[in-house]
C-alpha cells in the first residue's frame, strides 16, 4: 500500500507527483495570472499576494501523459501492480482559428471502490494542451488537495503547468450526486474553471495571460491500484451533456479515443456524439454479459408429412453461443439431436413430442422447448384437434 506522499517532498496531483513546494492552494476569488511572464495570484484587487515565478505557455515542458517520464523512479518507488497516469481518456483539438470559449459535462458520482489500498483516482473533464491543463477533478483517494481519510469523494479545480499545480479548495461529494464542471474562456488566454454540485458547493478558478488551451479532454487517471476492485464499483462513469462552444461557433466534435491502460479492460466509448448534449462513457473493468435467454420458433403444430426446421434465439450471455437439441415422444424417451443453431427433423405420423434446446454461453446456461401436436394422417388435420 502506498500514499500520497510516494517520497519526502513530493504531493500526488493530476498528472503525477510534483514537488510539494510548487502545489499551492489557491484562495477563492483570486486570479493567477501569467502577465508579465511570471505567474502570480492575485486578489481581488489585483494585489499580487503570491509569485510562482517564471512563466511561459510556450515553453516545452514535462507532458501529462502516462506515457511520459514525469516523476523520477526515485519519486515513486513503489510500483503497483495495476498500470497508473492516464488510464483511458478522449480528446478533442479544435480546428485552426476556432480557440475554445466553453467546455462543461456532467456526471454523476459513482460508487466508491470495493478495496482499499492507498489508491487515488481522478476523473474530470476540461481543456488545455499537451502540457497543461485546466480542469474540474472529481477525486477518490488521497491527493495534495484533500488528504484526509478513510478514502471519500471530493471535487475541486486544479490548474497543471510542468512541474507546479494550483487547486481550490475542494467540495465534498457522495455517490449519486451530480456534478457539474465547466471551463469557461473569455478573451484569449483566459479562463474561469469550475466545480459544482446542488446542495454541496461551489469552487471556481481564474486564470488570465495563461495562453490558449486548445484540446479537450475526457479522463479517467489513477494511481497506486492493486487489483482491478480498486477501481469505483460501477462499470463505468458517463460525462453526460458534454458542450463545446468555441469563438467561431458550435463545432462538430471528432473525438480521438485513447485506451492507454487496459489491465482491467479499462475503455472509452463515444456514447452519443452530439454537440451540445453529448456523452461519453469511460469504464472501469467489463461490464457484466446480460442474461442470457433464448427462445424457440417453428411449428408447433403439423398437419403433413415433411422435414421442419426449429431455430434457437439466444439473446446476452457473453455473445457466443452453444447449442444442444434433443427431442422427446409423449411419455418417451428423450432423442439428443444436433448441435447448431437450427435444428431440421423429418415428421411422420406419430405421436405429439417436444423439442428442446440448450443453450450455453460463457458459465450460463439456459433452456426453452416448444410442445409439437402431431396431427398427420387426422382427417381435417389439426384444424379438427
């Protein structure tokens, strides 16, 4: 089991670990602010209560993702046996001249995990580039901005740039409750982030001067899993309403799916790619198969001497299927049949029978039969029965 604290000096936030001395809480209602090529927080009344140092958006810096060194194996020197970082996650990049203004999902709080052990996971929407990023976090675990324990969920926004980290204080969810997150931009470079959930709280953060932030995300990132119980006991978590306004207009969203991390079959599904009012699915593990049922069609009644064929309808399970047909006289002895998912016998003249079939997927298995009336040789047929 590992902490938040992985070794002295480091703090885990979206993206990784980074030097607790360049995470910083942010007061509510001031502004950080890259003017000037330094980064500073501001008050309300533009006073600069706090200077981070040098800045530039254009500078190439330590990358977000999970495919990224970003903090050193002398950082995190326990390795989990589950992959961590950016797990699975869609993005969008805006076309050229088209600076994104508005960007806002909802999603409901899932349930918690089924274990415990040291985890942290984070799952937010938001925008930014491939080395910053602005973003409402819903987080389950451990992290510079809510450490407190037993493992609960909590929702802030946090503004990643390299190594540093800025967050608002943090509000306190449950499972069920919904959450709202936005970003919001105004003249370029600057942008209002935002967390919300009825009845619960409230948090933005200001940023201004910070360059333009031209892709959005949807993600799910975790750390210090064991066992694929870590994860929230759900299938999956949906960013419902998903809305992307940009300067130019509302644009046709042609999201990119990356499923980095697939240990427990973690993936993203595009469930409806509607702009405004889309969604976006992001599970956990499979999903349980349906269950499994089947029916049977053909006839069940015979008036004349011929072959007939009986056919199998299964429906859920794992999506593949077995088959075993048997057929059975009245008051007789049971004949096993074929193993398809039609089944064909020749009838004569004798008594009514039934036919059955099983069929199994995955460790299921279910059974239907139909009850045949044998009328041939009876004057009129079964008409007369």
């Amino acid at each position: 089991m590992s902490s938040n604290t992985a070794s002295s000096g480091y703090v885990l936030t979206p993206g990784g670990l980074r030097p607790d001395s360049l995470v910083h809480r942010l007061t509510p209602g001031d502004v950080l602010s890259g003017s000037g090529g330094r980064l500073r927080e501001l008050d309300p009344s533009g006073r600069v209560v706090a200077d981070y140092g040098l800045y530039d958006s254009a500078t190439t810096m330590r990358p977000l993702l999970p495919q990224s060194p970003g903090a050193s194996s002398d950082e995190m020197p326990v390795v989990p046996t589950l992959g961590q970082r950016w797990i699975s996650y869609a993005y969008w990049q805006r076309p050229p001249g088209q600076a994104i203004k508005a960007d806002s999902a909802t999603w409901t709080v899932p349930q918690p995990p089924g274990t415990w052990d040291g985890q942290t996971i984070f799952l937010f929407n938001g925008i930014g580039t491939w080395t910053t990023i602005l973003q409402p976090v819903l987080q389950w675990g451990p992290s510079a901005a809510d450490t407190v324990l037993p493992a609960h969920w909590s929702a802030a926004c946090w503004y990643a740039y390299g190594n540093s980290a800025f967050w608002t204080p943090v509000i306190q969810v449950a499972p069920g409750d919904q959450l709202l997150g936005a970003v919001d931009g105004g003249a370029a470079g600057t942008y209002t982030c935002s967390v919300s959930s009825p009845g619960k709280g409230y948090y933005q953060a200001t940023l201004s001067n910070v360059g333009e932030q031209p892709i959005a995300f949807e993600t799910l990132e975790a750390y210090n899993l064991y066992q694929c119980s870590d994860y929230p006991n759900a299938d999956s978590m949906a960013f419902r309403s998903i809305s992307i306004v940009t300067h130019a207009g509302i644009p046709t969203l042609n999201w990119v799916l990356d499923d980095t991390i697939t240990d427990c079959n973690q993936h993203t599904v595009i469930a409806r790619a509607a702009n405004p009012g889309g969604e976006i699915d992001i599970y956990f593990r499979n999903p349980p198969p349906p269950p499994l049922t089947t029916g049977i069609s053909g006839p069940s009644a015979i008036s004349t001497k011929g072959s007939y064929t009986w056919t199998a309808s299964p429906r859920g399970g794992s999506g593949f299927y077995t088959y075993e047909w048997w057929h059975h006289m009245d008051g007789g002895s049971r004949y096993t049949l074929g193993a398809q998912p039609n089944q064909a016998l020749t009838v004569s003249a004798g008594p009514n029978f039934g036919m059955v079939v099983t069929v199994v997927s995955g460790s299921a298995s279910v059974s239907d039969s139909v009850d045949v009336t044998d009328c041939i040789g009876l004057t009129g047929g079964c008409e007369q029965q």
